[in-house]
C-alpha cells in the first residue's frame, strides 16, 4: 500500500488544497478545499474512488458554503447512479470526473488513457462546476505534448491549458490556476 499527499495553492481563486492518495487495489482520493472563491469563504471535501487503471467508481463531494450540500454518484454497469440510486441516462458516456475547484481531476484521465507523446484523446466527462453546485455533462480532449506536459481543452467552454504533472501524473503546474506548494 502507498501513500501520497499533496498541497496546492490556488491562483485563480484564494485557495488551498490538502490531497491524500491512498493506493492499493485500486485508489482512494482525498482531498480538502479551503479558501474564497468569488470573494465568499468556501471548503469543499470530496473523495474520489477508483480501479486501479483509474476508472472512477465513486466520487462524494461536500460543499460547506451557508450552507452543507452534498454531492454522490457512483458508477456500476457504465451508468452513474445519484446518492438515491436514480440512473443519470445523460451521463451514460462519462467515462471520467471533473471537479472545478481543483487540479486532481486531470490526472484521472492522463493517468486512465496513458497517451503517448503527440497523441490526444477526446473524453467526456461528468463536470461539477463549483461553487455554482451544477452537475452536466462535458467534452475535453487531453494532447501529451511532452513526457511531462498536456495540452488539456474544454470542448464544452473553448478554455484550454498547458499543464506540467509528475511522474504521477499529479498537476505541478497548472499556469494561473493551480501550483503545487507540496
């Protein structure tokens, strides 16, 4: 069993981030969100399961705002079921997450398609847009440019990003969003 932790420094928003990964027959994700987001204090929790290739199995997310609002799909049989077990058929070709507030969502789908250098992948995803608390479905295509650099777009919004990861595949740098301080 392996044990890595992370720390992120929000650029984009005044934020902090504290990830735990534990890894063993599969990966559990934890991770701890802290901050102002559009000048409002915020803090997310969420934990993301996965098989060991990656595939999201389960992901829990809690938004504390004035509020606590909770957020749980699972994924059996290559549907996303909601917390009360009711099937989202729009999700149905969401093969991965994507949780706004943080730089940990990216290395699901870099780490799942394993691209070699100069090829990309064209994904969708199930997005969590936060803190507007929406849950739809996204287009993304990821391009390994180098080893350790992906050109990562949102089909869905026209945003595009170079992003520099680890060995990992874990963000390092993520230019005017995201750094890891940890």
């Amino acid at each position: 069993m392996s044990t890595r932790r992370i720390l992120w420094k929000g650029i984009y928003y005044n934020t902090l981030e504290y990830l735990h990964i534990q890894s063993d027959m599969g990966h559990t994700t934890e991770g701890n969100i802290t901050g102002l987001v559009n000048e409002q204090p915020l803090h997310v929790r969420y934990k993301i399961e996965t098989n060991t290739q990656w595939e999201v199995s389960s992901v829990h997310i809690t938004i504390l705002e004035h509020t606590e609002i909770a957020l749980q799909f699972t994924r059996r049989d290559n549907r996303w079921h909601d917390r009360q077990g009711i099937i989202h058929v729009i999700f149905d070709d969401c093969t991965d997450i994507d949780i706004s507030l943080t730089p940990f969502t990216n290395t699901l789908p870099i780490n799942r398609l394993q691209l070699p250098v100069g090829a990309s992948a064209e994904i969708a995803v199930l997005y969590f847009d936060l803190p507007a608390i929406e849950v739809k479905p996204a287009r993304q295509r990821y391009t390994r440019l180098t080893e350790d650099r992906y050109k990562y777009e949102s089909l869905s919004s026209g945003f595009t990003a170079e992003i520099v990861v680890d060995e990992a595949g874990l963000v390092v740098d993520y230019p005017g969003i995201w750094e890891r301080a940890y």
